[in-house]
C-alpha cells in the first residue's frame, strides 16, 4: 500500500499534464471531426434524395399509357378470391403506389366491379 510523498505526487501531476492535454485536444478533434462527418452526411442524404427523385422521374413506368397500365392492373386482381376493402391487397393496393397509378386505379371500372 504505497502512499505517495507529496514530491512524489508533484512528479505524478507533472508527468500527468501532457497526457491530459493530448486528451483533451483529441477530444476536440473529435468533435470537430465528428461535425464535419454529420454536415458531409447530411449532405449526402441531400443529394441520394435528389438522385433518387430524378431516377423515379426516369422510370420506363412513367412512360406507359394510362390505359396500357389499367390492363395490366386488372390481370394482376386475384383470380382465387373477391378483391376485397384491404390496402394491403389489390385493387386498393395500387392507389397507394403512385398518383398515376391512384389516377388509373381510380378511373377504371373493371378494378372496382367485384370489390366488396
């Protein structure tokens, strides 16, 4: 059980200093380090989120004619079962992917004719 002089704790403080120091800067630099990592990452999300939006704008889905679509929509209705009031199922299903797809959806009667 060693009880250190009070020499010995001048020495113990004074070899201490320069580690607390080198702490205390790293610790700074990682804050400064860690803001810039969340301003690059905010910027990236900013950017994917305006790549993204352009790639949606490009989809060979945007170019196929409403009543194309509608045909395609009323082939993918279940065959084995009523379409029935659910969100999570077709016809419903499809107004929820898209405006066009909500339009086309909408505006065509077979989709809707056996849904109970």
């Amino acid at each position: 059980d060693y009880v250190p002089s009070t020499e010995d704790l001048g020495h113990l403080k004074a070899r201490r200093t320069e580690p607390q120091l080198q702490l205390t800067q790293s610790e700074s630099e990682l804050a400064r380090v860690q803001s810039l990592l969340d301003d690059i990452l905010l910027q990236q999300e900013t950017v994917k989120k305006y790549v993204d939006a352009h790639r949606a704008l490009m989809s060979p889905m945007r170019r196929i004619p409403a009543e194309t679509l509608a045909e395609i929509l009323v082939c993918c209705l279940p065959d084995d079962q009523l379409p029935v009031r659910d969100l999570a199922e077709a016809p419903l299903l499809f107004t929820t992917v898209s405006r066009e797809w909500r339009r086309t959806a909408i505006a065509t009667p077979a989709l809707w004719d056996s849904l109970h």
